[in-house]
C-alpha cells in the first residue's frame, strides 16, 4: 500500500475544509487501498493463524467472515474507522486485526449491511475526514458494478466465421511470431492438424465436435521463391470465400534477417485485398489483390519493401 498522495491531499483538507479540497480527498480516496480494523477471523487454519498471531500479513480464503471494530459516537451511532496506513493508528488504540481492501469493497460491505453503520471516518486519530451516509451513497454509484455488456446472439454458420476468423487473423499469426522459423516447419509438417487446434481453442469443452472443418480442409504449400525468402501458403476451406472472411494467408520468413512476415487474402465489399499483421497483432488491410493471379509476387514486393 502506498497513500502517500492520498495522506498528501487529506493534509490540504485539514488545513482548509473546503468543499473542493473534501472532493479531491475522495477523487483520490475512490482508487485507494485502505485498512479496516477487525476482529480476527474464524475458521482459520493453524497456520494462517499463526501467521495472523504474528503479526504478518495472511491472505484471507473468500469464505472467511470478517467483523470490522466500529467506534461508538456520543449520539450511540456507529462509524466504521479506515485507515490509509497503519502508521495512523496510535498504539493503544491497536485492533486485533487489520484487513487491507479496496475502498470500493468497504463501501460494498457498508451498502450490504445498511442501518449497522452511521458514517466512516478516515484516520480518525489524525486527520479525523467523516464520510456521512449521503457522501456514501454517491460514492456507491460511482463505484458500482461496471454495465454489464450486452448479449449478441449470432446463428451458428456466423459463430464458425468469427472463430476462423480469430485462428486466421490472430491465433495462428500470433504462433508463428512467437515461434518463427520453427513454427513454420510444424505449420509445414503438421498442415492442417495443427490449423485445426487453434479452431478447437475457441469452442467450449462441450461443443469441441462441433468444429465446422477439417484437417483436409487445408492446403500448406512451402516455396523457396530466392535464396533469401521462403514463402508459405496456407489455404482455407472452400465456405471461407466470403466477405469479410480471410480465404488465404502467407507467411514469409526471410533467412537473412530472421523475420517473419504473415499476410492475408481477404474478401471485402471493395473487393479483394492483401492484409498484413505485425508482431503486435495489428491489422490492416494493405492492397488491392491482383486479378491476375500473381498473389505471390504482389507478397513478394510487399516483404521486400520493408
């Protein structure tokens, strides 16, 4: 944990309790890690107890329930006391235990258990900041569950055109970068038993026979086209001969150099086009594809412009 810009504004706040200084405290408060005191957690075992009784920090299994120490004020209501360091604690006012969490969860936890807590109080020895129950709902809404994202429902022939395009434009590029020269041989060797892993990567446990291709689905053809450059062409079945679907890629690996280079055949609404990836991932669509057939030496130029 490091509040050091937190415990930095909360001084500014101390010294001029503006309503803008107690904003920026909770600007910088919302992203935090703080400390809760607590009693010790039950059903804990030996171990993580004794490491607990020592004094060193545990990591606590989701089932433990915490009960957090809370400070009854004059009125008899109930504030839950956080900290941004332990340094904030004066001796004698130690917890049993003190429990690191995100300040959004101890908001959570107080939401969850509304009517027990009046009010938090940061480093109530110290700076002494109370955050009143109002100031804990808005700062419920800003930390809420992100929206959840919507549910597109695609038929099963889209499903399979998603999925190839993944192993096409990302899986098996991303195999090659990673392995290189010695990927490619296994690209050669294996051909399409191994094209076909990367399609089973992306369907769930359950649905694996349901794989729309094959391994014969597949031709790779390697071609030493000079002495430097080796070129690969890999194509895809016949069904991926539609828009926005890559129908063929080439890798090419340059021996002088060591570099590999991977490029796609792709069906688009302007017609078909070379795509190139880089080592990074990143796509883009390049070129016109020639009409005449001489997709090799459009590649060819393309590997050695760069």
């Amino acid at each position: 944990m490091d509040n050091t810009q937190l415990e930095a504004v909360l001084e500014e706040y101390v010294q001029d309790r503006r309503k803008e200084k107690y904003v920026a405290v909770m600007e910088v408060l919302e992203k935090a890690m703080i400390l809760v005191p607590a009693m010790p957690p039950q059903g804990l075992d030996e171990e993580t107890e004794k490491l607990m009784k020592e004094g060193r920090q545990i990591k606590l299994p989701p089932e433990a329930k915490v009960v957090p120490c809370l400070l009854r004020k004059e009125t008899g209501e109930q504030a839950l006391p956080i900290f941004t360091s332990a340094a904030q604690i004066p001796q004698d006012k130690k917890s049993p235990a003190l429990m690191a969490m995100p300040f959004g969860s101890c908001v959570s936890m107080i939401m969850a258990n509304k009517g027990q807590v009046e009010t938090v109080v940061l480093n109530p020895f110290t700076h002494n900041m109370v955050l009143p129950q109002e100031i804990l709902d808005v700062a419920a809404k800003r930390l809420g569950a992100p929206k959840q994202p919507k549910t597109i429902r695609v038929t099963e022939k889209q499903f399979q055109q998603l999925v190839h395009n993944r192993v096409t434009l990302h899986l098996l590029p991303k195999y090659l970068f990673e392995n290189k020269e010695e990927g490619l041989k296994h690209l050669q060797h294996e051909e399409g038993e191994l094209i076909l892993r990367f399609y089973r990567e992306c369907y769930p446990e359950d649905r694996k026979s349901a794989v729309a291709v094959r391994q014969g689905d597949f031709s790779v053809m390697a071609l030493n086209v000079t002495e430097d450059m080796q070129i690969t062409r890999i194509d895809m079945p016949d069904e991926s001969a539609k828009n926005g679907i890559c129908y063929r890629a080439y890798a090419v690996w340059l021996r002088e150099t060591k570099e590999l280079r991977y490029y796609t055949l792709e069906k688009t609404e302007q017609g078909n086009q070379i795509g190139q990836i880089g080592p990074d991932g990143k796509h883009e669509l390049v070129e016109q594809a020639p009409d005449n057939g001489a997709e090799i030496e459009a590649v060819m130029g393309l590997a050695a412009r760069i």
